[in-house]
C-alpha cells in the first residue's frame, strides 16, 4: 500500500471511543467463527465514504499477534472497500479463532471471511 492510500485509509477509520460505541449499540451484527461485523447508517449530510474500525481483544494472543491480525484485516478491508456502500460506519471485531485463520490462510482468507460477512462475492466473475 502507498503512502498517499494509507493516509486516505487512517482519515476513514473510527478511532473515538464514542465512535465504536454508537456503532456497537444502535448498528446491526452479523458473525461467523472468525469474526463479528457491526454496521451502522450514517445520517444524512456525513461523509458519504465507509468509516472502518477494528477491534482485537487480548483473547486473540499478544502484542505481536493482535497487531499482525489488525493488519492483516485493515488490509482486507481496504481491498473490499471499494465494493461497499457509502454512508456507513462498521467496526470489525476479532475473535480468537482468527490468529489460525491468518496463520493458515493469510490475507485471503480474512477476505473470504469477512467477504462473507458484507455478503459480496469474492469469487472472480467467470471467463468468456
């Protein structure tokens, strides 16, 4: 990743506490054994790009560990982006099945995963 998209990344991340917060109680959850997606509606008049916030808890391993898997799913993220609708807030919340996925399938499989999750499909369109 560039320096120029990683500074455009770092402005469309939530990073106030009462940014999570609203998204955590007034959004909705969808989950799967990897990972838990929160989303939440922007009102109208915000920003119209996706705001992205992750969370990896201390259940997930270490330091080392967690800071690996949250850059792992912020790269994830910022491949799927572009496929998302505008005017919401999500934050994406690591469970501690996730270190294995990222050991056993990396990048790609974080995408799957949460590909799964913003239910788009990852698959590439078939060929002529």
């Amino acid at each position: 990743m560039s320096a120029l998209a990683r500074s455009q990344a770092k402005g469309r991340r939530l990073s106030r506490s009462t940014e999570f917060q609203r998204v955590y109680r007034q959004g909705r959850s969808k989950a799967n054994r990897f990972l838990v997606l929160y989303s939440f509606a922007r009102g109208e008049g915000d920003d119209a790009q996706p705001r992205f916030g992750v969370s990896v808890g201390r259940k997930v391993g270490n330091a080392v560990v967690r800071n690996r898997v949250k850059r792992t799913l912020r790269e994830a993220i910022a491949e799927l982006e572009p496929k998302l609708g505008d005017g919401l807030d999500y934050v994406v919340l690591a469970r501690a099945d996730v270190v294995d996925l990222v050991e056993r399938e990396g990048m790609n499989g974080v995408k799957d995963s949460l590909g799964e999750l913003l239910a788009i499909d990852q698959e590439p369109p078939a060929g002529d």
